[in-house]
C-alpha cells in the first residue's frame, strides 16, 4: 500500500547554492568575464539555486560619478539578464535595495582581525592606484563580500584568481563565527566550471583580460559594436611566426585560438588544420567574425530590455523581495546568536 503519512515522505533534497556579485561598472562585462564564467550562467539555474547581485555598494570604494553609478547598475542589470540570467528562476537583484547586506557586513566587521584585511592584496592594489582615497570602505570591503555570500548558506562561489583570497577570508570568517556560536553559516567552496576560458589581453597576452586596462584595443566588451570587436582583434599582439598553431610561446596566438575554440566549438586541431597556410590576418578577421557573431544576441537582447524599463523595474524589485525574505532569515539568527535584542513587532 502507498504510503500517504505526510510525516514520512522523504524532503526533496536541497539544490546547492550559488552567489556571485557583479560591478556595475561601465561596460559591465568583458569578453573575458562572458567566456570564463558569464557564458556558463544560464546553464547552471537548473542544476543549482543561484543568486545573481550587481554590487554597487561594492562599487562606491573608488569615488563614482552618481548618474553614472545609477545608468551603470542599471545597465549592469539588464546585461546580465540578457546573458541568460531568467528572473523567474534565479535571484537577480541589486545590492543596495537589501538592506541584510550591510547590516550584516557590520557584524562581520567585528569578527575579522585588521591582520587578516590588511593582507589583502585587492586593497594593497587599489589603494596604490586610488592614493587619494584609501577609505576605511575599501579597507573593509572584504567583509561586505562575506556577508554578500553568507547571508544565502552559499555552498558556490564561481570566483577568479584574483578573488580566491577574498573567498579564502569568507570561509575563515564563517569558520570563527561558526566556532563560536555554532552551526550558523555554511561554508563555501569555490566553484570551477568544467569548461571555462582564461581569457587574455589581446595587447599583452601575458595579462589576463581586464575592463580597467587603459588600452582600449586591450579589451573587448560585450556592448562593443561589431566593427569596434573586429578591429580590436584586427590589432591584437601575435608574433613573426605567421603559423596558426598553439604552443608554449606563442601567447598572443594561443590567446586568440583558445577565444575562437570557445565560441565555435572547434578544437585546437581544427582550428591549426582551417588555417593552415594561412596569414595571421585571415586568422584575425575569423576569430573577431566569429565573436561578433556569438555577442549579436546578447546585444540585441540587452538593447530590447534597456528599452522596457518597468519590465526591468518589476524583475530588479522581485529580485529584491526574494533576496530579502531568504537574507532575513540568515541576520535574525546572527542577531539572536550574538546577543542583539529583538525588534518589536
């Protein structure tokens, strides 16, 4: 016989977490950023719970222009969702409109040593390049991150070399608090998709690809036009050999064969056997074709959302409520744990 006890039918299980946080600076995402991890984002909604922020309190450590912090966040927004982020099933919201963020950044603040902030090489980095505003903000926006990915019990975080240290942090953060007060926060890993790119500069293939580069022919960003992507890759450093084939010491080559693998599907063979005999010229003209092609879509969609604001409107003040309602519960159990006494209802 079946058995009808609600009391006894097994929990679906629990799907794990993801959280990742985006600036809302201009341009947003860099091909870099959309083929190493941005690209992989829809895919993952199914498989997992995921949290999607644009981080615009991150975002004020380095003084900003405040409408272009505002067209920028929105812009940010809409760019994600049309990368394949779906509204209905992943949180996409903004930092600033859950209040949680802060108020358990604040906690966090006081359970995390000066040591451990004063070693962050992200501060170290920006502090040499903003010297004129090395803000108690950017000292401690490592604590913020932490209560950005803390406050959903994230067991993901897809994070690049340059955040493992900030993520490292997290885990120490939650491991102390946890330590203390018991089981409150889960501990998060970092997350490596199976398939992701490095993406390089095409200036300095030595580099890593990067929005702040003040090369501009460095970076291809997901809103540059067709023509403007063409011509990037049309000045991208390669070398005298004039031979398509991947191999140690061929970083500018290597760095555009692993850009075309990536938007074809063709693999390294195949690529060295289409262009065999051929200039690099040829090679550079298909590689920046191809990537045209592949943003077309994204460009499309984000300038169709960009002009529906309420529909935009509507998805951010969703995102919002859900990111609220599941962040609330994780600070009343900080609140309760430490000693804060309730609010009056």
């Amino acid at each position: 016989m079946e058995n009808t006890n609600p009391n006894t039918t097994p929990k679906p299980e629990r799907k794990p977490v993801i959280f990742s946080g985006i600036q809302p600076t201009s341009g947003a995402f860099t091909l870099g950023n959309y083929l190493g991890a941005v690209k992989n984002w829809g895919k993952l909604q199914d498989e997992y719970n995921c949290a999607y922020c644009i981080v615009n309190q991150h975002a004020i450590t380095i003084r900003q222009d405040p409408q272009a912090l505002k067209k920028n966040t929105l812009s940010a927004y809409a760019l994600m969702l049309a990368c394949g982020i779906d509204p209905k099933k992943s949180i996409a919201f903004i930092q600033s409109h859950v209040k949680t963020h802060a108020e358990l950044a604040w906690v966090l603040n006081c359970y995390t040593q000066f040591g451990e902030l004063s070693r962050m090489t992200q501060f170290k980095d920006k502090s040499a390049k903003h010297a004129d505003n090395i803000n108690a903000g950017l000292f401690t926006y490592p604590s913020l991150m932490a209560a950005d990915i803390l406050l959903y019990q994230t067991d993901l975080v897809p994070v690049g070399a340059d955040q493992k240290q900030h993520l490292e942090l997290t885990r120490d953060i939650a491991n102390r608090f946890n330590g203390l007060y018991g089981n409150v926060f889960r501990v998060p890993e970092a997350y490596i998709p199976k398939t992701s790119a490095r993406i390089m500069s095409l200036a300095d293939p030595t580099k890593k690809m990067s929005k702040s580069d003040e090369n501009v022919k460095a970076t291809i960003f997901l809103l540059d036009p067709p023509e403007t992507i063409i011509k990037k890759f049309k000045s991208a450093v390669t070398d005298s050999e004039a031979e398509v084939v991947y191999r140690e010491g061929k970083d500018g080559i290597n760095n555009l064969m692993s850009i075309y693998s990536s938007v074809t599907g063709k693999s390294f063979e195949e690529i060295q056997n289409d262009f065999a005999g051929k200039g690099y010229g040829d090679f550079k003209l298909a590689v920046g074709e191809a990537v045209a092609d592949e943003l077309r879509p994204i460009q499309e969609e984000y300038n169709r959302l960009m002009n529906d604001k309420a529909y935009l409107e509507a998805c951010y003040k969703e995102g919002a409520e859900k990111a609220l309602m599941i962040s609330q519960r994780t600070l009343d159990k900080v609140y309760k744990k430490i000693g804060f006494l309730p609010a009056a209802k």
